[in-house]
C-alpha cells in the first residue's frame, strides 16, 4: 500500500513537473538536447552521489555547499524533463541492470542507510530510487507505444490515431469484425489467429492483399498482449 501511494504521488510529481517545464510543440535544440540526454545518461549515478555526498556537511570558509549541491541535482532533474527528446528513449542497458538489481535489494539497501547513517537518508534514498526507476519505466513504456505507432502506421498507413482507434483497427483486422474488446479473451484470440493465419497463409492465399499475414500476425501479437 505505502509503495503504491509513493508510486502514484511520484507519478503526479512527474506530470506537474512535466506540464511546469515542458512545452508543447517545442523546437529542437540541438546543444541543449544533447546535453540533457548526456545528464539523463547519468543520472543514476549523480543521484546517489550526491545524496551521499550531503551527508558528510562539507563546507568552504564556513559556507556548506550542500544547498549548491540539492540546487544541481534539481537542475539536473528540471533539464532532463525539459529538454526531454526521442532520442532519450534509446534503452540504457546498464542503467536498466542498475536500477534492476537497486530496486530487487532496495530494503536490504533501505535497513543499512538506517543502521549506518539515519532513517532519513534512508528515506530520501528510497525517493531515489523510485524516481530512477520511474525514469526507466517510462522510457520503456515510450519505446513500447513508438514501436506500436510505428507498426501500426505500415500497416493501416499515416494519420493520428487515438489508442481506441488503433485498438479497433487490430480487431477488424484479425476478425474482420467490429468487437468490443470487453468481449475478447486470450483462448478468442489466438482461436480466431489459428483460422485467419489458414486463410491468408502465403501458400494458400492468392489474394490482392500481399501483406495480409504479416499484418495478422501483429494484429494477433498486439490484442493477445492487451487481453488479459
């Protein structure tokens, strides 16, 4: 439960963020897309770093240089959701390992943080880790639905397509029928792939329609993912 609210009030912290600093319809910049993919690359690591570093109170003449150091972070977190581009969505494999591994041990990581230096950094390592992965999730999630739209578009051709839309479009296509996908369930489907994938099969079918069991196959791929 105490996971499921962290997720959900870091999920509302990502769109208030995004809506504050991003702006709709912006034009590329080359300098400073390049330097925010490069922060995000590393974000993983200046995250923790820096959450560390703070805690030892370091100070120049008197002056603690912990305010400059939460100011670069957040900087670092503000650029990144501000310049954020399609080429951030390329999959960081090591990042993804990392945070794999942090996120399997993260209350193993979350009772030492207690026991060697207190329950607050603790606490604030644990926020980190779940904004890293969030970050990761996302990019994930992004590289799925452009995948998808890119599917979809050479299959039913160019336009902008609702969710819904493309969703219909899948069903037509394996049942040559409209059905609501309520109605669907995974025996359905993959029944209905096995009669379709008989009938326009490339050594049975001498149809028009040269693409048609490729296309059935992602059709048949995409709805047996959604159906649950």
């Amino acid at each position: 439960m105490i996971k499921k609210t962290i997720t959900i009030f870091l999920a509302l912290f990502f769109l208030l963020t995004k809506k504050i600093f991003v702006r709709e319809n912006r034009m590329p910049h080359k300098i400073m897309d390049s330097f925010s993919n490069k922060l995000h690359s590393i974000f993983i690591f200046t995250s923790f770093f820096t959450l560390y570093l703070s805690w030892f109170e370091i100070s120049i003449n008197g002056f603690s240089i912990n305010t400059i150091i939460y100011f670069l972070l957040f900087l670092q977190f503000v650029l990144i959701i501000r310049y954020f581009n399609p080429k951030m969505l390329e999959e960081k494999r090591l990042q993804s390992k990392i945070i794999n591994f942090i996120k399997r041990f993260s209350l193993v990581i979350f009772i030492l943080n207690w026991l060697v230096f207190s329950f607050g950094l603790a606490f604030l390592c644990m926020v980190l880790i779940f904004i890293n992965y969030m970050f990761y999730v996302f990019i994930i999630l992004q590289i799925k639905k452009q995948k998808e739209q890119a599917e979809f578009k050479s299959q039913f051709g160019q336009g902008n397509f609702s969710q819904e839309d493309i969703v219909k479009k899948h069903i037509i296509n394996l049942f040559e029928s409209d059905i609501v996908l309520s109605d669907l369930s995974r025996n359905s489907v993959k029944k209905q792939y096995r009669l379709m994938a008989k009938k326009y099969h490339p050594d049975v079918y001498k149809g028009e329609e040269k693409d048609k069991f490729t296309s059935i196959n992602l059709s048949y791929n995409y709805l047996l993912e959604l159906v649950k």
